[in-house]
C-alpha cells in the first residue's frame, strides 16, 4: 500500500521513538510525508484559574512538546519532509483530531507500557486510536 501522509505521535518516550523509526522507514519506503504531533496533556489545569503559575506550567509543557519533535527530526537522516503540529488536549482526541484535518493514510504510534490497574482506569491512548481512527493504525510495542 502507499502512504502519502503518515501521522506519527510523539510524547518523547522510548515506546514512541521505536515508532517514530518504524514511520521514517515506511515513509521513506512509499515517499510519504510524515506529521509529528506532540500534545500538551494539560486537562488536569482546565478549569483552574489562569494565574501566572499556571499560565508558566502550559508554557513549560508547550516547550517539552517543541522539544520532543526537534528530537524526532534528528532521527531523519533522509530528510523525509516532516511537518509539527502541537495540540493541547487529550492526546487521542488530539490525534484522531490531527488524523482527520491533514487526511492521514497511516497512524505509526508507540503503546504506552500500561498494563494492569493502570489501563484499565485510564485506558490506554493507542487502544483510543486503534477503535476510533478512520485510517489503518499501526502500534509499535
């Protein structure tokens, strides 16, 4: 199959490195483009008031965002064009959200390492994706 758009989710961990590979190969397989898309998971601030401590912690975790996708471009030595988006939100919302508005053929994403107690009161990102994407998914353990 060929791949034109590739969405790759990236939060910095060792399960999404492992992805963000496995899409740089396919997408230099297929000359696919690549869409990065970090998300700020700051739904445990929504609602406070926005002071500025707050409004400093959403910056600090917009700028580990950044800095996670100026990680995932130094693994392209092939410069395979590679586009950044960066969401705040819940991170599968965010990626179904992103998947839908850039038309994406393909989702390359790590699992989380869940298991247990853990996946089943916070269930886990990819199993989000995986049953709600409309594009095929593909989960990097």
């Amino acid at each position: 199959m060929m791949y034109k758009k590739i969405l790759v989710p990236t939060d910095g961990s060792e399960f999404a490195k492992k992805a963000q590979k496995h899409a740089l190969f396919l997408a230099g397989v297929t000359g696919a483009e690549i869409v990065a898309v970090s998300v700020t998971e700051n739904n445990f601030i929504s609602g406070l008031p926005l002071d500025d401590e707050i409004y400093q912690l959403n910056q600090v975790l917009n700028e580990r965002s950044q800095e996670n996708l100026e990680e995932f471009d130094k693994l392209n030595a092939e410069d395979i064009k590679i586009s950044h988006v960066i969401k705040e939100g819940s991170p599968a919302s965010c990626i179904l959200e992103v998947a839908a508005e850039e038309d994406i053929d393909l989702i390359v994403m790590g699992s989380s390492g869940k298991s247990g107690f853990d996946r089943f009161i916070m269930g886990s990102v990819a199993d989000k994706v995986v049953n709600s994407a409309k594009c095929a998914v593909l989960v990097i353990h």
